[in-house]
C-alpha cells in the first residue's frame, strides 16, 4: 500500500523508490490519498492503470475520476507551469475509486488503516491511522531538515478552527510515527510537532487579521508575509537555503488569497477594511 502518490511528473521517482525497497508499481494494491491536490494525488491515475484501488473522502472522489474543475482552478494558480509541475493529469475510473467516510476502517494484511475526517487544509481531507503510527497528509504541517513545522495555507478552502480541530483529533491519537507528505517521518517529539504548528496556525492567521483590518491589499500582503515566514523559519532553525527549500515546497504567496478569503467568507464582521 501506498499513502499518496505525489504528482504525475515524480511517479518515476516512486518507482525507483519502490524498486530500492525491492518491490515494484504493479505490486501497489492499495492507495491512500489524503486529498486531491495535485502533489499528492496527481500521480493515482497511474497506480489505478496498475490495478489498485484508491481511497479517498467522499468530496475528494468526483474531482478524480472527473478532474476538469481541478484543472480549471489549479490552471488559476500555476498557470504555465502546471505541466511541468504536475505531469500528465488523467481521470481515475470510477470503479477504481473507493470512497472512505470518516471513521472507515480498511483491513490490509495484519493493518487496520483507519481514515480521520481532518479538515482545515482541504474541506476533503483524512489522515490515515493505523498501531502507533499516523500518515499526516497537509494538515500535519510541512517540515524540512531541521527546520520547525509550517501550515501550508492554500486556496481555496483554508479554514482556521478546522485545522486547530484536526490538530486536536491527531493529539489525542498520541501517534508515536508521524509521517509528513512533505517530507518524511518527524524526527523527535510529536507533541512538540502539533504544538509548534498549532501556534503557527494561530499566529499566522491572526497577523492575516491584523493586516486585512488594517486595509493591505493583496499585492503588498505578498511580500510582506514571506518576510514574516522566511523570518519565523530562519529564527527557528533553518538556514537561508532551507527557508528557500521551505518557499519552493510551500511558497509563501499561496497563504495571502487563502487567508483574505477565509477571513472574509467566515468573518466579515471583525474586518473593517479601508
Ligand atoms: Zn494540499
């Protein structure tokens, strides 16, 4: 089994990666993805053509075996580079698709893989949980090096009390193992993880706040909040390279229309905007 494919234009790294393990793509019977967004999902199409079957929550489903609308918004956002960065986009076939609501339990050999409802990142998104270990998708936070966890704030379903309570649901799940999409196993204490994010989440939002109040405009908010960011990172660990390997992983300009539109689709009222 596999939990998220990464994107089409890397599926020939999985398979390397796979082969290293002794094993091939065709051996892949199971895959979990953790929500649709292209960098994790991209690559499903060529594991269902393999023969596996692909899980997903119940939102995430119509987007892969019909993935027009993805394409239309992620084309808004990546524009020219959406081949180069996603590869070969294509539907998954309806009845490779299987649709796990919150709670669902899959049985792999000895594995119970358990999905958790996890929004806050995306509206359709689970981590996977099975013994002491936890596949944290996007909402589990983008960790480099040595570098401190960060929330990746995406458009357009960024949604703050959500994630906090995602937060809160892997907590009490205690995972010893918490594997990252982005990038790997966490090294060291997973409580200090979740409690590093959730502190991010909070302050980051809240500086969004402050800022929208205050009547900045989108345009200045850009490079106003990767400052904030690489100086946050650079204060926490990271070197200059890794803050950039951080800004390439998760550019920072992607928060800045994920928080005015959640600022101004769930609180309205607390902006007074100029
Ligand atoms: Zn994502």
């Amino acid at each position: 089994m596999l939990f998220d494919t990464g994107p089409e234009s890397t599926f020939d790294n999985i398979v390397t990666a796979l082969r290293k393990i002794g094993t091939s793509a065709n051996d892949i019977k199971h895959v979990f993805l953790s929500h649709i967004h292209f960098d994790h999902a991209g690559a499903a199409w060529r594991f269902a053509a393999l023969g596996a079957t692909i899980y997903v929550h119940p939102r995430g489903a119509p987007h892969l075996i019909d993935p027009a609308k993805l394409i239309t918004s992620a084309s808004r956002i990546f524009g020219d580079d959406m081949q180069r960065l996603w590869g070969q986009i294509a539907p998954v076939p309806e009845e490779r698709v299987r649709i796990l609501e919150d709670k669902d339990v899959i049985q792999v050999a000895t594995f119970e893989i358990r999905a958790i409802a996890t929004p806050g990142h995306a509206s359709h998104h689970h981590v996977y949980h099975w013994d002491d270990s936890l596949f944290g998708g996007d909402i589990a936070g983008v960790r480099l090096g040595d570098g401190p966890p960060i929330p990746p704030f995406v458009p357009p379903e960024l949604h703050i009390e959500s994630w906090r309570e995602s937060i809160a649901k892997i907590r009490e799940l205690n995972p010893t193992n918490l594997y990252l999409p982005h990038f790997g196993l966490v090294k060291g204490s997973v409580t200090a993880h979740l409690d590093a994010l959730d502190e991010r989440v909070t302050r980051w939002s809240e500086w969004f706040h402050e800022k929208i109040s205050a009547g900045v405009r989108e345009p200045d908010l850009v490079p106003a909040f990767a400052k904030v960011e690489h100086d946050d990172l650079t204060g926490n660990g990271a070197t200059e390279e890794l803050a950039q390997d951080y800004e390439t992983a998760d550019p920072s300009h992607m928060a800045v229309p994920a928080a005015i539109r959640y600022w101004r689709k769930y609180h309205p009222e607390e902006l007074v905007e100029s």
